[in-house]
C-alpha cells in the first residue's frame, strides 16, 4: 500500500501547483461569503480602488507555486500584501493563508539563524500594522481575529523550525552513521593489511633462515662427502632438524589463517635465543653470545622482535659471508633492549664452501646493503624496529665485518602484533 501511494504522487512542483490554486480560491471566496451582507459603510469592498482587495488576494495566493525556490521572497510578497491589505480597511477573511504558508516554508527550508531572524522581524512589523490598522474595528469583539493572525503566524514559523530541526537531526544522524562505517571499513582493512604484513615478515625471517642454513648444510656435505662421511652425516642431519623446524614455524604462522588452534606454537621470543644460536654453530659459524642471564621479562611483541632480528642477521651472515665468526650482544636495559650482532666477514679457505653469495657483489662493496638493496632482509628488521617505536642500524665496520644494531623499547609504541 506505501508504495502504492509514493506510486501515484505527483511531483513537487504539481503539488505547489495544487496549494497555490487552493489558497487563492479560499482567501477569495472565503473572504467574499465571509463579509456578505455586512454594512457596506463599515469595510471598503473589495472592488474598491480598482478591485485592488482581489488582486492583493490572489497575488499572496499565487505565489506560494514558488515557495520552494523563492521562500524568502514569497514570504515578503505575502507580508506585503497582508500589511497592504488590512491598512487599506479590506474585509477580514481567510487572506492570511498564503502567509502562513510562506511562514512555515521560510523557516523550514532555512538556516535555522537569518530565516528566523527575518521571521520574526516580518511578525513584528505585521503585528504592528495589523494592531494599528485594528484600533476602530467594529464591533470591537473582531479584535480577537487580530490576534488569532499573530498567533499563527508565531505558530506556522515553530512549526517550519521544528521540520527543519527534525531533518538536520536525521541528516547528522546519517552521516554519523555512515561515517562511523567508513571507519570500522577502513580499520577492517587496516587490520588485514597489518595481518598480510605480519604474515609475510614470519615466512620472510623463517623461510629466509632455514634455507639458508640448508643451503650452507649441503654445501659443506658435498664439499665432505668423499673424505669426511661422519661428518656429511651430520650436515644431512642438520638439514633434517632444520627443514623440521622451518615447517614447524610455517605451520604456526599459516595456521591464523585457520578456525582452529590445531598446531599452532608461541611466537619465538628470548626463550629460543640459545636454541637459535645452536643451528647457527651447526651451519658452522663461530658464534658468541654475551647476554643477561637469565632474561628479563619483556613484552611478547618486542622478544618475538628481538629474535627475528637475530635470525634475520645469522641468516645475512649464512648467506652472504660463510663460515666466520659471529658475536651477539643483548643488552637490556631499564626501557630499552639493544641487540648488537656483528661478524668478522669472509674467511680465506675451504671452510667457506656453501656460503653463496646471492647479491652478486662482496662486503667490501656495502656487505649486506646489497641485501637491503634488492631483498628484504634489512628493510624487514627496520620495519619491525619502526613499528616498535625503535630504529635499527645497519653498515660495515672497519675490520671488513658487518654490524647491525638494533634498539627497542620495552613499552612497545606501535602495532603489538608482529
């Protein structure tokens, strides 16, 4: 049924077509049968002055078809026409229809401000004409019809400010709420955009290490096969608990894709430091660890930090340098944790077999900011850093090694989640 009538009503300016033709027939007519019979001595006649009473009727009726566009010069043509009306003694009637309408169309479709101002400047001065133009009223009870003009005119622009208020209101109500879906929208996609970033960082650091060590690990087996068996089966026994260890992880990362919790272990922190160290002097670097013990109690996010950084650092030293030696430093202090892990560089001799390096250039020209350069691995550790509220430092040092240097806060600033 409400669509049935939204189906059949006409258009707007059909309808201020409509309620223009109704006001001027009743302001006239109803003025006409109003004051017939009265003494013609009392009121002038319409017809007077060159039937200037029906012209001021139909002209405050006819241009209400414009109120919509016109509202503030309707409502001075209405006004006008009113306060000309009844100084000039024309017989009282339904001739204020039209101002009313104007009235309510002024405030309605206003400011809220300057309409009601100029609305209720217009009453004033009509309340005044219409007050003088009453002193010799007969019989003095019409005084009341006086009156009853001021009231409703008072009452037709409440009423104009009421609608409108009530369509601001609705409209802030609206945009509040298709803001606030913007919002959850845009931190939606924040979140998932912050979860792909998350996930890449963890397949980047691990897969980047394991095969790296693998890589290592089979070099040297080939390199020992023939003249050193027990030790080709250690490499391939290395290569087994690493490439376990690297699913292990990926499964974890992977598994937030996930419903269920089937699977999934911690993210690495400072417990797996020692551990981590382990597979480094098995993929045959030289590695000495000066730290606290036993760790302080830091923010999950910051030791999951602090163990990528370290990965991702044994791992450049794997793939770029070879066998060397390799000098961790955690120091911990009251708001801050400094990991500090520096390498002594490239060895002369068999026992760099394995150590590929991929940038195509040697640390003489940069160390791993070649990397950096055309991987990830540098950018990736400074990212997490960043997103920490801390920094990272990476360059050659004067002995031909590579340092990088890394300094997080222990009241992490950024996104927790890493």
């Amino acid at each position: 049924m409400r669509d049935r009538v939204t189906l059949f009503r006409p258009p707007v300016w059909a309808q201020d077509v409509l309620v223009a033709v109704f006001i001027t027939v009743m302001q006239v007519q109803g003025t006409v049968v109003r004051n017939s019979g009265q003494p013609e001595a009392v009121l002038r006649p319409l017809s007077d002055l060159g039937h200037l009473g029906y012209i001021l009727l139909i002209a405050s009726g006819a241009v209400v078809v414009v109120r919509r566009l016109r509202p503030g010069a309707v409502f001075a043509v209405t006004a006008l026409a009113s306060a000309v009306y009844y100084a000039l003694d024309f017989p009282d009637g339904p001739g204020w229809l039209g101002l009313f309408v104007a009235l309510y169309t002024l405030t309605s479709r206003g400011d809220g401000r300057r309409s009601l101002v100029v609305a209720g400047v217009g009453i004033t001065v009509l309340t005044v004409v219409w007050l003088i133009a009453a002193t010799d009223i007969e019989p003095p009870a019409a005084i009341g019809w006086v009156f009853f003009r001021i009231g409703t005119s008072v009452m037709s622009a409440a009423l104009g400010e009421s609608v409108r208020s009530r369509k601001v209101i609705a409209a802030d109500a609206l945009e509040r709420a298709e803001r606030a879906e913007r919002t959850r929208e845009e931190e939606a996609r924040a979140r998932v955009d912050e979860e792909r970033l998350r996930i890449a960082r963890e397949v980047h650091d691990t897969v980047a290490h394991a095969i790296a060590i693998i890589n290592v690990q089979s070099g040297v087996t080939a390199h020992v096969l023939d003249k050193r068996p027990e030790r080709a089966r250690e490499t391939l026994e290395a290569i087994e608990q690493t490439s376990s260890r690297a699913l292990q992880e990926m499964r974890a990362i992977l598994g937030v894709l996930r419903d269920d919790n089937d699977g999934r272990v911690p993210h690495p922190g400072l417990g797996q430091v020692d551990e981590l160290t382990a597979k480094a002097r098995e993929a045959g670097l030289d590695v000495d660890l000066e730290t606290t013990a036993p760790p302080p109690q830091v923010p999950s996010a910051v030791g999951s930090a602090v163990y990528r950084i370290l990965q991702e650092s044994i791992t450049n030293v794997i793939r770029h340098v070879g066998q060397t030696r390799v000098t961790i430093a955690l120091t911990y202090g009251a708001d801050t944790v400094e990991v500090r892990v520096t390498d002594d560089g490239r060895r002369e001799g068999p026992e760099t077999v394995g150590a590929v390096d991929h940038t195509g250039g040697d640390r003489a020209n940069g160390g791993l900011a070649a990397p950096d350069e055309r991987g990830r691995g540098i950018i990736g550790m400074r990212e997490r850093c960043q997103l920490l509220g801390g920094d990272l430092h990476a360059g050659p040092i004067l002995n031909g090694g590579f340092a990088v240097i890394a300094r997080l806060p222990v009241a992490p600033t950024g996104t927790p989640n890493l």
